[in-house]
C-alpha cells in the first residue's frame, strides 16, 4: 500500500480506502452480513487500508452499526470517516439536512452505531439549499472542539459551494474544511472543468468516490455483454451517468493499456486516478476479498506517459467555458507559462500560427 497526506493535514491515509455501501441489506449494494463485513474490513486491514468510508445513510445506519462490530478493538488503527445529511426518516421532516438539530443527532447516532467515542473524518453528504450555511458550519466547528470529529469534510458540492463555505470558515475563524469527496472517473471527468484547480489551490485533498462508474470500467460488461440480474453494475451502473458511446471509446483505450500491462480494466482505471492532481484517497468497494485484493493491486501498477496518452485522449471531456478560454490565455497569450512550464506548450490547440509550438528565445 502507499500513502498520502488528507488533504491540507498530517494525517496520513492510503491512497485507496475502503468504501462500505455494500455492509448492510438495505440498499441493495451487496448485502454482506455481519461475519462477511468483519472478515472484509480484516483483509482490507491486512493489504495496508487504513480508511474506511461510511455514511449514516448506508443501509440506514446498518453499515456503521456492522462497522463498529468489526473494528472494536482495532479502532485506533483506522481512520473512521463518515457522512450526514442525507434523510434517515421517512417521517420526520427534521432528520434530514444539515441543520443543527439533525448534524447533532446524527453525529451521536454514528459514534454510538460505530461503538466510539470520536469521528476522524465527518463529511457533509451534500449542499442543503434551506439552511443557512452558517448554521452548519458553526455546528462542525462545535463538534470538533468537543472533541467528537478530528476533522471535517464535504461531499457533492459545486467548487462554488466549497469556495463560499471555506471563505466563511476563514472569515469566522471556523474550523475548516479540509476534504472534498466527488464522483470522478475515466468516463466521469467534469472535476476537470473547475473543482480540480479548485482543490489543488485550496489544498483539499479528494476523496474519489465510484472510481469505475458503478463497475462500467470494470470492462466486464458492455454493449453486447449486459450484466446478469443482481450485479453491483445492474443495481447500482445506472447511478452515474454518462455517454454509452464516448464510454466504450473509453473502455477500449483501458483494455487495450490494460492488455500491454496484463492487467484489469479495473485495476488500469484506478492507476489512472492514482496519478492524477488533489487526490487524498480511491475510495473502492466490493462484494469479496478477491475482488478486493483485485483493486488493491492497482497501487503497484506505473503508468507510462504512452498509456497516460492513450487513456486520456479517449476519455478526454469537452472544455466548457471558461476552461477553455483560461487555458488558451494562460498558454497562448503569456509567453511566462510556457518558460517556466515549458512541457504545458505542447497542446495543439495553442499552436502559433505557423503551426508550430512557441518558444522562448
């Protein structure tokens, strides 16, 4: 296993966690019981893993209840992160949000499921449009100087969301936000656009969730191979979306980059987010310690600069505005970039009119 810093911290976690939406039989991800989870979270252990992913939500406290099971003895090992916001009631209006009242319940409700006494890492699972965000983020900065969370997090927020919270933070002298976690993937690229230079400048560390677009880079299913009924991609693939045609391009530069290094896609698609920028941790999940040690293996692998080509002139998103605009301004038409980054002048697009890139005299 390799390590990383989470994000702007001396805590040290592993570049790929454990994710646990499959403990748990109430959502359908994996429903792996009380002995499965524990014999999971031991292996995971084992390979070097020392974050786990959880969520109240998940099986609706199910998998930090068989989480807490599991670790006892071996908490001080790990690092527990969570998340709240998400509603637990289908009939309490108030137990959902993230309003003082419900991030206060729910934190205690997680450190008594969970069977300790602190969170290390308690994540925002989205932005809440009706509470006042300094509601919420007066409430984790009490919750982190009672000592019940080391450290807070968001989830599923727009750059400009995660902008406006840590300028309140500052400005407050709150306790700040130190990770963002966020679907990215081969066939999911949007962070690219603005979240990525976002996090790098800000110095959040990503926590990367669905790294292989609900098992569609798993390379085992396909057009013309559809998954079987009750497969992780049958019951959860259609959960982030993307464009099918664009995506085979995609999956057919991954096998063909997986096939030179004897490798799975899988595994070939989370090396890819391994080399990429703000990255803290590859959150990844399965149903089985072989699957598992699978996707743990993709630490080893080193991708070549021809395979990191390859892989993303395939995957390659559209640039929206202003990306593009602040690209061709940077590279273009400010001759510093490209002297002291003088590998950044290789894109084409910013080619001088004689078609070829400029240099410095």
């Amino acid at each position: 296993m390799k390590y990383r810093t989470l994000g702007n911290t001396g805590l040290v976690v592993s570049t790929l966690s454990l994710g646990t939406m499959q403990f748990g039989k109430k959502m359908n991800m994996g429903a792996l019981d009380r002995e499965q989870t524990a014999s999971m979270i031991d292996f995971a252990l084992a390979q070097g893993i020392n974050l786990i992913d959880t969520a109240d939500v998940y099986s609706l406290g199910e998998s930090e209840t068989l989480i807490g099971h599991a670790l006892r003895e071996r908490r001080h090992d790990v690092v527990l992160a969570t998340k709240a916001r998400l509603p637990m009631s289908e009939v309490n209006v108030n137990q959902s949000g993230a309003t003082r009242v419900n991030l206060l319940r729910e934190a205690e409700a997680s450190l008594r499921r969970l069977q300790t006494d602190y969170i290390d890492l308690f994540q925002i699972h989205g932005w809440d449009s009706v509470t006042p965000l300094e509601e919420t983020l007066r409430t984790l900065d009490d919750l982190v100087r009672s000592g019940k969370v080391r450290y807070i997090g968001l989830s599923n927020y727009h750059a400009w969301q995660a902008a406006t919270a840590l300028a309140m933070q500052e400005r407050e002298h709150l306790e700040k936000y130190v990770t963002a976690q966020l679907y990215y993937s081969l066939v999911g690229r949007d962070l690219e656009a603005d979240w990525m230079g976002f996090a790098q400048y800000s110095k959040l560390g990503i926590l990367v969730w669905s790294p292989l677009a609900g098992g569609f880079l798993s390379g085992k299913y396909d057009a013309s191979r559809p998954a079987p009924e009750h497969s992780r991609y049958s019951d959860a693939g259609n959960f982030v979306p993307f464009d099918r045609a664009r995506g085979q391009v995609t999956l057919d530069a991954v096998r063909a980059v997986a096939a030179r290094h004897g490798k799975s896609c899988a595994q070939i698609a989370l090396a890819w987010l391994l080399t990429r920028p703000a990255i803290s941790s590859v959150i990844i999940a399965a149903r089985s310690n072989e699957r598992l040690a699978e996707n743990i293996d993709a630490v080893n692998i080193e991708l070549g600069q021809s395979d990191l080509d390859e892989l993303e002139r395939a995957s390659a998103p559209e640039r929206p505005y202003p990306l593009w605009m602040v690209e061709q301004l940077d590279l273009a038409e400010d001759p510093r970039p490209r002297l002291l980054r003088p590998s950044s002048a290789h894109d084409e697009r910013f080619h001088d009119r004689r078609g070829t890139p400029w240099k410095p005299d």
